[in-house]
C-alpha cells in the first residue's frame, strides 16, 4: 500500500478515534446535537434532560410528539418499543405531547416539559379500562347510598336496596324519595323504619313512637335513633322501644349527633347553630347564621362540622370545639373530602380545592359542561366528576382530565373504591338506570 494512503488511513482512523470518542463523552455527559430546522447556532449542543415514567397498571407503551419509543440498543432487528416504567434519558428541552397507550384502556394525552440537566418526575399515572358500563336496573335517577361493606346500594327514587353482589332487589322497599342511613349492622334506616336487610324485612318503628316523629337521624356512636317531635328532640334506644327527651323548646331545623354532642340549627326570631353536651344537655356554644338561607348539616368528615347553605350556595367549616372558627367557601354546588383538612369542591364549571391548613382555594381545572358531581379517589388520588354527558376523571398534578363515559342523563355517580367501582344513573341506548362501571 502507498505510504501516503496509508499514513492518510492512519489519520483519518485517528481522527473518526477522536470524533466518536468525544461523541460519546457527551452523550453520556448528557449532551445532544439538536439539528432540527431552522438552525440556531446557540443550542446545536443542550444538555438533555431525563422523564422518570410509570403508570398503574404497568405496561404502557409511550409516544412523544406521537413518536413510538424505542430501545436505543443495538438490534439488528426491529426495536423493542418502550413500557412503563421506564426512565427515557437524553430529551431535548422543551414541551412534549406524551401519549400512553395500553390494550383494553382508555389512551391518556398530556403536556409534558423536560428541562435541561433536570429529571421530570411524572409517576402512577392511572390508566382507567375501557369497557362498557354493565346495566344493573331501570328507573329514574335520584341518590344513590352504598352500604359500608359495599354490598348493598340503596336507591331513594325507587325506596329500594339492590344486592351488589347478586344483581339483584330486595322485594323489601321503603317509599319513593325516602332519605336514610346505614347502619353499622349493615340494616338501612329511613324516617322511622328499618330494612333488615339480611332477613329482608321492614321494621315500622312509628307503631312504637306513633307518626308525628321527622328528621330521623342515626347517632353512629352511641348506636342510638333520633328524630324530632314538635319542638322536641328524642332519641329512642337501641331496643327500638325506650324513648327519651334530649332538648326541647325551640324550633329545631336541622341536627346532628357526634359523639358526646347534638349540634342543631334552630329559629327562634334568628337563626342559630347550638352545641348541647348529651351528657348533662348544657348549651356549650352558640353562632348565629344570617337569616336569608336554606341550612342543614352534612356529615362527611368527622373533625369538622360542615354546614350547607343550599340557597346561597355557601359551605361553613366549622370546628365543633370553637364554633367561632369557622372557614367560609361561597359558590359551592358539591365537595367531598381529599385528607383531613383539605377538600375538593366545585361550583357548577370549576374544581378546585380548599385548605383548612392555609384558608385558601385553588384552581384545579376549569370545564364546559356544567358539573353535578366531584368524587376523590383515595387509593389512586385522582377525582372523578360527572356531567349530563360524560363522566371524567382527572389528575392532580396539572388538572388534566378525560372521558372514561359519555351517555346521556348522567348523574348521582358514587364510587366503590375498595372494588374500583362506579354506580351511576345514566340513559344509555334509550335505557335509563342504575349503571356499574369497571374503573381499573
């Protein structure tokens, strides 16, 4: 061979040594050529940066900018697409529409950025089935209540309790549009009368107390029944047969039992929020509400009372130990609890949550139909919010949220978290009903 194509190879090999030895130093510094056009001279070279990846469940295959990604190991075949979880290194900056797809589940889309030098953290994404919604029985919406073992739903349109686990209603029923309450022996309790629902039979308690007894209500810690009578408030043992004065006097609007306490709004040329002691029925504290709105108190959460305004549409937090500490939320239509001191709530077109820690609201996400219902899934932590025509669900970290069902006639959904269940009313194929969802 020439000397000179040969001292020419030499150099050239030296030189491809250096390039490619350099190329790898900065690839595995975390540096990239970025080559795309127009050419901006000032980032050909970025530092890139990593997304940290995983959903539930597993197993998801990821699209950036609707490219598949693959293995960058060498295969002379074809290269293994990516799944969660995963870590994908060496990202140019910048926005990215991510996509995450899965056989049987719902696609997710969402804005991701990846920043240079840094790690993006984007971890247990839900992923929720696609399968249709399973038609349990016909009738016309109204609240649905789950029974605490998850067993049994109680519908108050129809008065009736269908049996979960068999598909199937109890003949035993209660009136249409009868509110009520589980009780810890898994029997329904409604204005006087009690479901047993393992015997599936109706015990009338007003052949006891006679029928001018309303406003029942369950004291869940001393197992004991209550109800108003005129102006007179009265619980009746658990043996369904001894009955006892508690306060009396005053016109009683609303009431609730919590532990050793009765709290309950009366009017008496005002209107008032009055904490009495079950122990020695002394008057413990007293706020006066203003007397333009329609009250009752809602019990979700067992640290804080939760006074409803429905007229004005006003939600009081209040501290059942200082009646005076109250946190005020106006242009609330329905909430539900995310941890102790912090709830999730909506006004008809936004979600957003509120902090007791801070006394402040946050925006989550902002939405064109009009919003019946928020739920919060714990386990998961996401919320799940219906409209008249979709039922979505939605992700904390950005406020993103997707259809998982669109119907028509949607309402009163709520959520079995423990099987990851949905029950909702829905029309569905000009069926209207009570309808199950499988969720994950």
């Amino acid at each position: 061979m020439n000397p000179k194509v040969k001292n020419g190879l030499f150099l050239l090999f030296i030189f491809l040594f250096f390039i490619i030895t350099g190329l790898t130093w900065l690839s595995a510094s975390g540096y990239k050529f970025n080559l795309s056009w127009p050419i901006k001279w000032n980032r050909v070279l970025q530092k890139t940066g990593m997304l940290n990846l995983s959903t539930l469940p597993k197993g998801a295959y990821i699209y950036l900018d609707d490219k598949p990604q693959r293995n960058t190991g060498f295969s002379i075949l074809k290269k293994d697409l990516l799944t969660t979880p995963i870590k994908i290194r060496n990202l140019l900056p910048g926005d990215y529409l991510l996509r995450l797809e899965k056989t049987n589940y719902w696609p997710l889309e969402k804005r991701v950025k990846i920043e240079s030098g840094q790690t993006t953290f984007l971890e247990d994404i839900n992923l929720f089935i696609n399968n249709l919604p399973f038609f349990i029985t016909s009738g016309a919406p109204g609240e649905l209540i789950i029974s605490p073992d998850n067993n049994y739903l109680y519908a108050q349109t129809g008065g009736v309790i269908i049996d979960l686990k068999n598909n199937r209603l109890l003949t035993t029923k209660l009136e249409e549009n009868s509110t009520g309450v589980w009780l810890k022996d898994n029997n329904f309790f409604s204005e006087g009368k009690i479901i047993e629902v393992s015997k599936n039979n109706l015990l009338d308690l007003s052949k006891t107390i006679g029928s001018g007894a309303t406003n029942w209500r369950y004291g869940s810690t001393n197992n004991k029944l209550y109800f108003i009578n005129q102006n007179e408030i009265s619980h009746l043992d658990s043996d369904y047969k001894t009955i006892k004065s508690v306060i009396k006097g005053e016109k009683y609007l609303d009431y609730e039992i919590r532990e050793n306490n009765i709290f309950a709004i009366t009017e008496n040329n005002k209107i008032s929020l009055k904490n009495y002691s079950l122990n020695n029925l002394t008057l413990e504290g007293e706020i006066e509400l203003p007397f333009m709105g329609k009250y009752e108190l809602v019990l979700k959460n067992n640290k804080y009372l939760e006074l409803f305004d429905r007229e004005n549409k006003t939600l009081y937090l209040i501290n059942p130990n200082n009646l005076q500490d109250i946190d005020l939320i106006k242009n609330v239509s329905d909430w539900t609890w995310i941890r102790e001191d912090e709830i999730i709530y909506t006004n008809g077109w936004e979600i957003n949550t509120y902090s007791l820690a801070s006394s402040k609201s946050n925006l989550i996400t902002r939405v064109g139909e009009n919003i019946s219902r928020v739920l919060y899934h714990k386990k998961g932590n996401y919320f799940i919010f219906a409209t008249s025509a979709n039922l979505n669900v939605g992700d904390f970290q950005d406020g993103s949220y997707q259809s998982i069902l669109s119907a028509t006639e949607i309402n009163y959904p709520v959520l079995d978290e423990k099987n990851n269940l949905l029950y909702f009313y829905a029309k569905i194929n000009d069926e209207l009903g009570i309808y199950k969802l499988i969720l994950q």
